[in-house]
C-alpha cells in the first residue's frame, strides 16, 4: 500500500511551480520519488485558495486507465492546472460564466465533445495527410536550408523547432505566411505565460492574475484575426482546415464564434509548441550521440523509431487535469465525485514499471505505448500529423547535414502545461 496520502509543502510546490519544469533530471526524480514512496497522492496548495487541491497521478497504468475512462473522468470544468483560482475567477468575469477562457475539444465532454471532434478528425487522418506531404516537404527543405546558411553555431530552437511546426500548421489552416508571426508571439502568449522568456510581455516574475490578462489579450487579438479568416473562408471554401471550420454545422446550426475561434486556437496553439518541443528534443538525442546520428544517416527506416521515441522522451504535454464524475478509486486511494485529479505524461511516460531505464533515449524500444499523445476520447487529433511533420524534417537534416554537435547547455522552458528546450545550441557540418 502506498505511502501518506498527501503532500505539500516543498514536494506540492515542486509539482506545480512552473520553474521545477525547467530542471529536467530533478523533475524527473521527484515523479520517481512520489511515484514510488506514496503512489496517487493529494497535492495540497500552501495558501488555501490559490489552486484546488488535486490527486496527482504518475504511474502509467493509472494514467492510461483514467485517460481511457472518459464517463468517470470528465475535461470539464479544468483542463490544466495553470487554472488557478484567481485566473478562473477572472475567466469567468471574461467569458460571462465559463471558466474556460477559450472553449474547445480539451473542455468538451461526451456527447458534445465527439461532434466537434469528428468535424476535422478526418483532416488529420493519414490518408488526407499525404495529399500535403509535398507542401510539408518543401518548408522542410527551406526550414534546413536556412539553418545551414545560418552556421555553423546556430540555436536550434530559434531557427528550426520553434518556426517550422508553425509553418506547418498555418498551412494547413490557410493562414498566409506573412500573418505567421502574430501567430507565434500569440501561443507563444497563451502557452508560453509562464516563462518570462517566452511570454512576449517583457514582464518578470508576472502574478497569476498578470498572466491571466496576458492570456485573455492574445485570445482576444486571435479572435480578432480569425473572424477575418471566417469570412474569408465562407465566401470562398479553400478544402483547408479554416473552411471545414468556418462552414461546419453541428445539429444542424452553424458553430457560434466562441466554438469556432475555440477550434481555430487549439489546432494553432496545439499544434506548434508541442512538436517544436519534441523535434528540439529528437534534435538533442541526435547531438549526444553521433553514433546514433550515423546510423540513421545510414539508414533511414531507424527514423520511425527516433521520433517515436523523442515523443516519449520529451513528452511536450506534460500534464492534463480530469474531474471525477462519481465517486470512484485509484491506485487504492479513494476519489470523491467533484475530485481534481493531474495525469501527468511526464511521469508516467518515466514510469519504470512500463519502460525499461526510462531516462534512456531509446529509439529501439518496440512497441513503444506511450502516453505522451494521451489515450481515449481526446487522445491527439494531430499525432499523425506530428509523426510526419517531424519525419520529413529529420529526412531533410540528415540528407543535409553530416555531424551535429552540442555547443552549450540547452535551456528548458518554465512551464508546467506545454514544455520543452527554449534553446538549443548546436554546431552543424553541413554534408
Ligand atoms: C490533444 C499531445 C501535436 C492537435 C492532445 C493531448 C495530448 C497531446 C497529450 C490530450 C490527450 C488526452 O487528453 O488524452 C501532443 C503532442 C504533440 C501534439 C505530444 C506533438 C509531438 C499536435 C498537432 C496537432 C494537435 C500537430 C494539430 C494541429 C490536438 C488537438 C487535441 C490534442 C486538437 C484535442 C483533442 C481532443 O480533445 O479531442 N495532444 N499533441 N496536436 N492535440 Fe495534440
């Protein structure tokens, strides 16, 4: 049986203080330290009133079972734990009532939930995806092109993993080129609020309530720019992600602009950060150990593996928040209805119980089940989209670059929802 049924103090502050998310291997020993000694455990806030307090889950078979049970577990009303009180006190004040401050797939529970995901569920599969393959290989080819131009000590971050993924994404939606970067500093805005680096405010050390604000301006300004997109695409459907959305109907009725801005901002925001963070991570992998660099060099059927694994081995979600319906148990510890609980990726995609030597970059582990795109009902819309796009970068690395090599420490970024490396300094030998 597993050890106290709580913690707080500095173990709670190091699961939800986004600086911990930063310092990757200590991250990684306080997930094996609670995972082993207390199992699901309660996280208690140090001042009542600033977060809920919540059932923190680490291992992955509890994560894949909470995950799959989309009738006891329930998205709705708190998606992630940046929610703190104040912000959702404030969301509230903003959406009339809600306390989602954009509402979309990640807030929708059963039956709403399976009608808006099936609008573009279709778009993503890989059948349609290969009808943009070409598209994808092209910015691929002009993403490497610039990098190589760039060296031979470059930041990888800056110029390949954080803009490429965008691109892709803006492509797929319709969005032209030279609106891609409002877009970026947008999620980078809503995404990034957490780290003073990456939130575009200029702001440090910002309150809860500061970049709640931060996060409702760039909703505001993304609504803004989508409205003229939907008018766009209605006049003249393009077969892009955009005109599905902007023409969509559910129950017959047109999407209201809540829903619809709602749809455009999760695929954007999404979309980007999540595999910019596990391309700079596959990228890291590659830097370490050359030898892995030539083999697959060599032989390009070992690329499947190596973003599969970077996927695992990054995980750039590294949590959601699910709500207990009814009354229910896990891991032995019994959860009442009304419950918060955290299903960490991070951790349970670290779980030793499922991965042999989890910290190991591993490209041959077969199968690879991991969570890091999530499982049942919301598992990612866009895994098959992600899998490509990062396949057909690496396929225009390796043609172009001989040996790649670290030329400084990377940096993670501060953030406990979407995280990854901010910055990745290489020295490329273009081939
Ligand atoms: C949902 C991870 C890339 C669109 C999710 C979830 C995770 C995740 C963990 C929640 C799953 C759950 O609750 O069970 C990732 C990772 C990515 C990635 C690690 C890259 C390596 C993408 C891309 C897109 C995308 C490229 C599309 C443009 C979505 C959408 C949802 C989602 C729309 C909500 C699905 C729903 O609630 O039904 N993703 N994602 N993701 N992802 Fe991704």
């Amino acid at each position: 049986m597993a050890g106290d049924a709580v913690i707080q103090g500095d173990l709670a502050r190091a699961v939800i203080d986004p600086a911990s998310y930063a310092e990757w291997d200590t991250l990684l020993d306080t997930f094996d330290h609670i995972r082993s000694e207390h199992g699901v455990v309660k996280v208690l806030p140090e001042d009542k009133g600033v977060f809920d307090p919540f059932w923190l889950v680490t291992s992955y078979d509890d994560v894949m079972r909470i995950s799959k049970d989309n009738q006891t577990f329930l998205n709705h009303p708190r998606t992630v734990v940046f929610s703190l009180n104040e912000g959702i006190e404030f969301a509230k004040a903003m959406t009339g009532g809600s306390p989602h401050m954009v509402a979309s797939l990640v807030t929708f529970d059963a039956p709403v939930h399976m009608k808006y995901r099936k609008l573009t569920q279709e778009w993503f599969m890989p059948k349609n995806l290969r009808s943009v393959e070409d598209e994808i290989r092209a910015l691929a080819e002009k993403t490497v092109q610039k990098l190589v131009d760039s060296g031979p000590e470059v930041d990888f971050v800056p110029l390949v993993s954080a803009p490429y993924p965008l691109h892709v994404v803006m492509q797929i939606m319709g969005v032209p080129e030279e609106d891609e970067p409002r877009m970026l500093m947008l999620t980078q805005q809503m995404f990034g609020g957490q780290d003073d680096d990456l939130n575009q405010s200029g702001m440090k050390d910002m309150t809860p309530e500061q970049i709640t604000q931060l996060v409702a301006g760039a909703v505001a300004d993304f609504e803004k720019y989508f409205a003229g997109i939907t008018a766009e695409k209605r006049a003249n459907p393009t077969g892009d992600v955009a005109s599905t959305i902007a023409n969509a109907t559910v129950d017959g009725e047109p999407l209201n602009d809540r829903d619809m801005m709602g749809y455009y901002i999760i695929l954007a925001a999404a979309g980007h950060d999540t595999t910019s963070a596990s391309t700079a991570g596959a990228m890291l992998a590659l830097a370490k150990d050359p030898e892995q660099f030539a083999r697959v060099k060599a032989d390009r059927s070992l690329l499947p593996g190596i973003v599969e694994e970077a996927i695992r081995w990054t995980s750039p979600v590294q949590h959601f928040m699910r709500t207990a319906a009814q009354d229910t148990e896990i891991g032995g510890r019994q959860i009442r209805k009304g419950d918060w609980l955290m299903i960490n990726y991070v951790a349970a995609n670290h779980d030793p119980a499922q991965f042999d030597d989890p910290r190991r970059f591993d490209a041959a582990r077969s199968p690879s089940r991991h969570l890091a795109f999530g499982a049942g009902a919301h598992q990612c819309l866009g895994l098959h989209l992600a899998r490509l796009e990062m396949r057909i970068l690496f396929e225009a690395l390796l043609d172009r670059l001989d040996s790649i090599a670290l030329a400084g420490d990377p940096q993670r970024s501060k953030s406990t929802f979407v995280g990854g490396l901010k910055t990745l300094p290489l020295r490329i030998t273009p081939s």
